[in-house]
C-alpha cells in the first residue's frame, strides 16, 4: 500500500476542521444586543426594591382597618378610604406618568417619586387624627403611582426581547410576595405593637432604598422637552377620580353617610371620560396624546385588560372586606386574619415562579 493510501484525505480533515470550528464559533453565548448592561441591572434592582417596598406598605392596611376603626372612632365605610384614598391617588397620577417619564431623568424620577413615598410612610407613622393618615396614604400613593411605571418602562426600554419574559417573571414574583408578605406583617405587628409600628418598620426600608438610589442610580434616559396637554390632565384627574369617588361612596350611601350621592360622581365621570377619550383620539393624529388608546384596537390587549381589572377588582375587594369579616364577625386576631390571606398571596407567588421558569427554559412561548 501506498503512502499516498495511508495518510488521511486533506480535503476531509479540513472539512472536519472547518465543521468542528463552525460549530465552536456558533457556540457562544448571547450577542452582545441580548445582554443587560451592569448599569440597566442596577437600575432594575433598586426599583424592584422600592417596588416592594410600596407594594408591602399598599397591602398591610388591609388587616388593620378593624383596628384603626376603633383607634379613630369611625366606620368601617370611612376607614376604607385608606385603601380608597391610595387607589383614587394612583388613578389619578398614573396616567401622567408617561410624561413624567419623558420629561424627566430616570434618576430625578426615581429620588422624586421615593422621597415622596418615604416622606408619606413618615406622617402616617405621627398622624394624630384620622384626616391626617388619609393624608398621609394620598403622599405614599404619589411615590407608588410613579415608580411602577418606571420599573415597567425601564424594563420594556432597555431589556431585549429575548430577556424580556425573564425579567417580566422575576418583577411578577416580587409583586406576588408582597401581598402575601403584608397582610402577616401586620397582623404580627399589631398583636405585639401599635400600628404606627406598621409604617415605622417600613421607614427604614424606604429610607435605605432611597440612600442606594441616590448613589448608585444614574440616568439611562434623555429628558425630552416634550409638548402636553392640560386639557387632557384636567380631565382624566376629574374622570378617573370621580368615577373612583363613586363607586367608593356607595358603601357609605348604605348607611346614609355618604357627603353626596354616588350616582352624581359617576354621571360627570362617565362624561368626563367620554370627553376624555374624543380628546385623545384627536390629539393621536400628531402623536401628542397624554394617554396613546391605539392598544385598545387590539382585542388581546382589550380582552386581557379587561380581565386584569375584573381580577384586581376581587383581589383588593377581598383584601378589604375579608379581614373585617375575620375579625368583627369571627373573631379572628390580626395575626390569625394575616396568617389567613397569607396562602392566596403565597399561591400568586408560585405561579409567578412557575411562569418564570417557562420563560427562562423556554418551555412556555412568551409573544410580545
């Protein structure tokens, strides 16, 4: 046998060679278009922080409300709006904060919105009347309306989409603990302490989140000197506002307590919103709307929306009404009512995980 015979065919072991660095090369990890930046994961952890945070503080009031009832000597009708009072806050500033986003850094954004927050969680914790802790929440609620937003827009901006539903997981997750951390947070507080204690522990909280923001957060956004509307604004505070004001007031019509008919607030917030949704319409055709309604024409957002506002609806009506049935009508303490809603919060929190875990592996296809 020839030496020609023996050696093995160049042209072969190259094309193995070639094939094996081909291989090799497509092996590497994510481009550098599906990685998160150091500074975009700084931002996003802060936030998830002081989103806790707000969403702990938003959920822990819920079991004390039987216990404020007595401290301030009012009805249960009128210790709801603690929790009335923050959403009707909340309706009324989040539709603003698309332009608050752009108008403003993400640093100057972030230290704003906390330092609101932090400084509600501190006249709630001294208000020596009822008046002044509603107050208080409305502060708080100003804080919170803004920083979710903020998190969610970071989020959706600065993550690829390939990253995206792993992100979305890990926020849904920390979203989910907080309810099913609050309502036991509480109870054990108010067994043990008095319920300035429930906004006395979560200063420190608020405080060390805003002293991390302060140092580590830097802008990853460019402020825009963007037109807006004050026709807009005017209407949705009087739409969303009137419209919550209503529907809360029909408890307290029940006992004859309401200050004005609910059916009043509702008939100029319905008109309001009609003339809300004309006005945003038109101001669509040059991209200067307060509010952008062209999702609405999509009917898997309209539809999913509309099944998150029916869900949100039972959630917070339960975290309401539950624990004052609990412990008026059964008997309960705060910490047995806490220890009662804890599995439902703990429950969301599984599933969180769980739909994360389809996002990371890829076992459970994410559209955006």
């Amino acid at each position: 046998m020839s030496v020609e015979q023996q050696s093995p065919k160049p042209d072969v072991a190259d094309a193995r060679s070639g094939a094996t660095g081909t291989a090799e090369a497509a092996a590497p990890g994510p481009s550098a278009e599906e990685t998160i930046s150091p500074q975009v994961k700084l931002v996003i952890g802060v936030l998830l922080v002081a989103a806790f945070v707000m969403i702990l503080n938003e959920t822990i009031m819920s079991v004390a409300i039987p216990r404020l009832m007595v401290q301030f000597a009012v009805t249960a009708a009128t210790a709801q709006w603690l929790t009335t009072a923050f959403m009707l806050t909340m309706a009324v500033v989040i539709p603003t904060t698309g332009l608050i986003l752009t108008r403003f850094s993400t640093r100057s954004v972030f230290i704003g919105a906390m330092s609101m927050f932090t400084a509600g969680t501190l006249m709630a914790a001294v208000a020596p009347v009822f008046p002044v802790l509603v107050a208080a929440r409305v502060v708080q609620a100003t804080g919170t309306a803004v920083m979710l937003p903020l998190l969610l827009t970071t989020v959706l901006t600065f993550v690829p989409v390939s990253r995206r539903g792993r992100t979305m997981g890990l926020i849904s997750i920390v979203i989910s603990v907080a309810p099913a951390i609050g309502p036991t947070f509480s109870g054990f507080i108010l067994v043990n302490l008095t319920w300035r204690w429930m906004f006395l522990t979560v200063l420190p909280i608020a405080l060390v989140a805003l002293a991390l923001g302060a140092a580590l957060v830097k802008n990853i956004t460019t402020p825009k000197s963007t037109p807006f509307d004050v026709l807009s604004i005017v209407l949705s505070a009087i739409t969303f506002g009137s419209l919550i004001y209503g529907l809360s007031s029909i408890g307290e019509s029940t006992e004859g307590n309401a200050a004005i008919p609910p059916a009043l607030p509702l008939v100029i917030g319905t008109l309001t919103l009609v003339a809300f949704v004309w006005r945003q319409l038109v101001l669509q055709r040059t991209d200067s709307a307060l509010l952008d309604l062209r999702p609405f024409t999509s009917r898997t957002f309209s539809v999913g929306l509309g099944m998150m506002l029916i869900s949100m609806g039972a959630l917070f009506g339960t975290l309401i009404l539950l624990p004052i049935y609990l412990q008026n009508v059964m008997g309960l303490t705060t910490l047995e009512t806490g220890l009662m809603l804890f599995p439902g919060g703990l429950t969301m929190g599984l599933i969180a995980h769980r739909s994360w875990a389809g996002c990371s592996t890829g076992s459970a296809p994410v559209r955006w």
